[in-house]
C-alpha cells in the first residue's frame, strides 16, 4: 500500500487510531469531544447514533402522518362532494334570495371544504391530513366548471377559478391539520 502522504485522496483520510470522529452526514473530521455535540462543518449531530428515547421520538412523531388510507380518502370524498353540492348547488335552489353563480360560488367553497376537512380530521382514526386535501382536490375540478359556466354577472377568468381552488385545497389542509389537533388533545408534559 503506497504511503499516506503519496496520494492525495488517502492523506485526507484519517488512520485508526486519530482521536477525530467523522461526521457521518458531510464526512468531516471533527474533535473528538465538540461543545455543542455538533459536527463543525455542517452542523449534523454527532453524539452516538442511538436512537432517540422512545418519549422523544413519540413527541417528534406526533404530529407526522405514517401512510395513506383510501377508504378514508373515499370517505373524504363522499363528505367534500355532498358539502359542496348541498351548499354550492343546492342551497340556492331552496332559497331564492341566495345566488352562489360565478366567484361567489367558489367563495362559498372554501370555507365549505375547511369545515369538510376539520370534521375529517376529527372523525377519523390516526393523523389523516392528506385524504381530505386529496378528496377536495378531486371536488374542486367539478366545481370550478360548474361555476365556471353557471356564471352570468359575477365572471371571473378561468385562471381565478384554479387560484381560489387551490387557495380551497389549502384551506382543507389547515382544517384537517385542525381537526387532528382537536382530536388528539393537547399534548402530554415531557417527563424530566
């Protein structure tokens, strides 16, 4: 094996028994003992690599969701599109005086789907944030051409629709993100 200081890849590379610890995210040599227990380069913890305590990971895990349910993204689905057509379509056929046509539709649909997914997020076993946002994603489409050729004085451009859906889609993701606060309670005191 050619000598250390022979080739220049090999002399960066620290021997066995150097009292510095390699940084396992940048590759940095660090001292053995840092202050901050923190690589100098970039930052990355290098303590042992043990995992947390299982209290500090349930805290760090608490609000993450783990997977993605279809049958409560159906369930989602069922619920936005019901909401929508109950309150966008057919709330002013019972009431004359109500005209939700045009942009004063689509203003009736975000908070429609912020309440569809706050109760979602409520109902519903685990943390479920995305099934809510995909089901109104999926309930926006119809709604912004149904609005779009309903619309007779109250016009907006095609392009505004898509905003104020998006800005719907969003909304049903603080209302889910809502919802699973409500359901889960505050959250429990770290033990000292």
């Amino acid at each position: 094996m050619p000598a250390r200081g022979a080739l220049p890849s090999l002399a960066a590379m620290p021997s066995k028994n150097d009292s510095s610890i390699v940084c396992p995210s940048c590759g940095a040599n660090n001292a053995s003992v840092t202050a901050s227990g923190r690589c100098i380069a970039c930052g990355a913890r290098m303590g042992s690599l043990a995992p947390f305590r299982d209290s500090e990971l349930d805290r760090h895990r608490r609000y993450q969701q783990e997977g993605f349910s279809i049958l409560w993204c159906l369930i989602a689905l069922v619920l936005q599109s019901v909401l929508t057509a109950a309150l966008v379509g057919g709330l002013p056929m019972i009431v004359q005086q109500l005209d939700f046509e045009g942009s004063n539709g689509m203003i009736v649909a975000i908070p429609v789907w912020f309440i569809g997914g706050v109760l979602l997020g409520m109902i519903s076993p685990g943390k479920t944030f995305l099934e809510p946002v995909v089901a109104s994603f999926l309930v926006a489409i119809p709604t912004v051409f149904y609005l779009l050729h309903s619309q007779t004085v109250r016009t907006m451009p095609l392009f505004m629709y898509v905003i104020m859906a998006l800005i719907g889609v969003l909304f049903t993701l603080i209302g889910s993100y809502l919802g699973e606060r409500i359901q889960m309670g505050p959250p429990a005191k770290p033990a000292d």
